[in-house]
C-alpha cells in the first residue's frame, strides 16, 4: 500500500500541523493547478485507478465504471473540476451550491477528531454561487459523471427567515442553471448546519412542494434528494410517497444528522465536543447511516429508485456493506482526510475481491443482498 503509507508519513502530517479548513483549502487548490498541467492528471489517473469489469454498472440510467465517487463538500464550487477524473473514483459531486454565493458561518467551522476518524463541520454552505460554478461545469467537457449538489443560500445568522416560496424559489434558479450540464443534481434537503431549510423540509409535503416546483424545467439528468439520516419507518415511507411520483427522482441519500446525537459512537471526550459546533462525519455516522440505508431499501419500490451511501467508509468491507444493504453507489469524504487519495483504489480492488469471495459476478447482483 505504498500510496497510503506515503501519504500517511508525509503528506497527512504536514496537512495535520495547519488548521483543518487551511488544509482543505489547500489540497483543493493543489488539485486545481494540477488538472491545468499537462501530463500530471493522466500520472494521477493511472497510479491511483483501479478498473474491474466486476466495478462497472449502470445506476438511474448513467454509466459508471466504479462505485465509489466523491462526496459533496470537499469541492464546493468545483474549482478542481479538471482533476476529479484523475483520482480513481467512478464520479464525483460538487457543492453544495446555492443560489446566491455566501460566506458560510464565522470560523473556525472545521475540527479533526483523530480518535474517531472524524470530523466536525460547520462550514454552513460557503461557496461561490449557481452562477460562477454554472459556468465551471458548463466549460468543462468530459464523459466522468459530475453531480452537482444544489441547497438553499445560507444568508448569515442575521438573515430574516425565508418563507417557503423564497426557499423553493432559490432551489429552482439553481436547478434551472445547471441541470443541462450535470450529469446528475442532488437536492440537498438536509444541511444539519444552516438554517432555512432544515425546518422547512421536516413539514409534511414540503418535499413534494418543492418537486412540484421543479417539474416545469423538465430537469434533463437524473435528481436525488439527500435527506437527514433518521430510519424511523413513517419517515421513510412518507420521503418514498412524496418522491415516487416525480419521474426525474432516481434516488435518495442520506446526510449528516445535525450535532452528537446519542446514536454516534464516540470517543472523544464530551468537554472538548462542546467547542466543536456543528455535524459529525466518519466513522462514528456509519451504524445510523447504515441502518437508514438498510430500512430505506427494503421499504423502496424495487428498481424505482438508487441509494447512494455515504459515511464512515474507509476499507472495501466498510463500502461493501453500504452495498448489501440497498446502496448501488456509495461515497467518501472523511476516509480522503486520514488516508489519502490511494484509498480510492484499495476500496476498489477489495471490493472486487469480496464479490468474487460472495459469488457475485457484478456490483449490481450485491445490491441490497442483506437487506431482507
Ligand atoms: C467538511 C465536510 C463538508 C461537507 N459539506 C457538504 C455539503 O456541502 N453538502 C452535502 O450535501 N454534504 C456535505 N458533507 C457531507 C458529505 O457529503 C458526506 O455525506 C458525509 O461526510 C459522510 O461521508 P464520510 O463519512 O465519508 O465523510 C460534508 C462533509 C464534510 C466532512
């Protein structure tokens, strides 16, 4: 495993001795230099790709050549759009965008908890804005599937309360331009750090407002919702009713669930949490998204909709298991920060090898295999 352990020896404490936010920044930047070179993406690609026909699949009427993507988050406005094809995953998500750019809350929004393989983040939504990352996509051609996550502005603390409307109004001009040039949007229904949103689609209808919104565009790539994380059955069979009658809906994911709720396995001592606002991600999400995943699938009407699962993935057993229990694709985030881009193709290979272990011939014939 030479990619991990170098970047576990050199690179990961050079990025550890600088804040949190400071080295994300960075590697984004450093990612964003590199996919202008010439010749450096196509190194990048062939040592950290894995390719199986095993991996390939098709999901909501897309192509993939393997299952693990990029999750949103890490390139908020898709400044290193030009390198995501060059780091071994099968796609990748940006955002999440909004309508309006914004700043996000005052920082520090970024915390490392080691311990736990974790980390905490209150970024709240800062990015460059539908209009600056509308252009980015548009400009960049090339087959690699690109989502495109889409939320509602996060104004600041001191912002009024949007009304319903402005809320669904700032969903749709996001939508509007950039659906003809995302392979696939996600509606981010669920951001456990701003305000806005989060109350406004825990009402009963409000998903199906919104959708209802939505319809006239005549959205052309395939929608997912990203919803927070509660596997309570009247939840997910209402999310599954208002969802099923959209055609342009292909999928559903789960999010972060907002601050440490008891569920989460953690370590780190509870005085240190307190000065760490915000949303848990890594290793201690994985039990509860898992479990969401696992009660979603069983619950879906089979071959309407794909789960993408994402969080606390580290090893290919850990995505594997994402996939038995009902999801077809399955993302990373936290795993990127503690091992390095090389964990994309150790994922890959040993998810080949647990297929082959299992019997199965394709990734598709392991979905949701455990979820009865
Ligand atoms: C620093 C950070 C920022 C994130 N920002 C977003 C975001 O803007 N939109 C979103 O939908 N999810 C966001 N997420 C959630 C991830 O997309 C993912 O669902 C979650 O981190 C679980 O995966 P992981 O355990 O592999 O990190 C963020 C996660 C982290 C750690």
């Amino acid at each position: 495993m030479p990619n991990m352990s170098k970047y576990r020896r050199i690179l990961r404490p050079i990025l550890f001795s600088i804040s949190p936010e400071a080295a994300h920044t960075l590697t984004v930047e450093a990612c964003r230099v590199a996919g202008n070179l010439p010749f450096l993406p196509r190194v990048s690609k062939a040592l950290l790709t894995f390719e199986a026909p095993e991996l390939e699949s098709n999901v909501a009427g897309l192509h993939f050549s393997n299952p693990i993507g990029l999750a949103a988050g890490w390139d908020k406005s898709g400044r290193a759009i030009r390198m995501l094809d060059h780091l071994g995953f099968g796609f990748a998500e940006i955002g999440s965008i909004s309508a309006r750019p914004s700043s996000g809350n005052p920082k520090p929004r970024l915390f490392r908890l080691k311990q736990d393989l974790a980390i905490v983040v209150n970024y709240g939504l800062p990015n460059e804005g539908v209009e600056v990352v509308a252009h980015r996509i548009a400009d960049h051609a090339s087959n690699f599937p690109i989502g495109v996550n889409i939320v509602k502005t996060n104004d600041g603390p001191d912002a009024l309360a949007c009304s319903g409307d402005e809320i669904l109004a700032d969903y749709e001009r996001s939508v509007s331009m950039t659906h003809r040039h995302a392979t696939y949007i996600t509606l981010n229904l669920s951001c456990p750090n701003a305000k806005g949103g989060v109350d406004f689609f825990a009402c009963p209808g409000s998903i199906s407002s919104l959708l209802d919104c939505l319809s006239p565009l005549s959205i052309g790539c395939p929608v997912f919702l990203k919803v927070a994380p509660n596997p309570a059955p009247c939840i997910l069979e209402h999310l599954i009713q208002q969802a099923e009658p959209y055609g342009f809906v292909k999928g559903l994911m789960f999010n972060l669930p907002p601050g440490k709720p008891p569920s989460l396995t953690l370590t780190t001592d509870r005085s240190r949490l307190e000065h760490m606002p915000g949303a848990v991600s890594g290793k201690p999400v994985e039990t509860l998204i898992n479990l969401c995943i696992r009660e979603l699938y069983r619950r879906m009407p089979k071959g309407r909709f794909d789960i993408i699962g994402a969080g606390g993935v580290f090893t290919a057993e850990d995505a594997y298991k994402k996939i038995l229990a009902g999801a077809s694709l399955v993302q990373i985030y936290t795993a990127l920060v503690y091992e390095g881009p090389g964990v994309v193709k150790r994922i890959n290979r040993g998810l080949v090898d647990l297929l082959r272990r299992d019997g199965f011939s394709n990734i598709r014939e392991a979905v949701g295999a455990d979820a009865h």
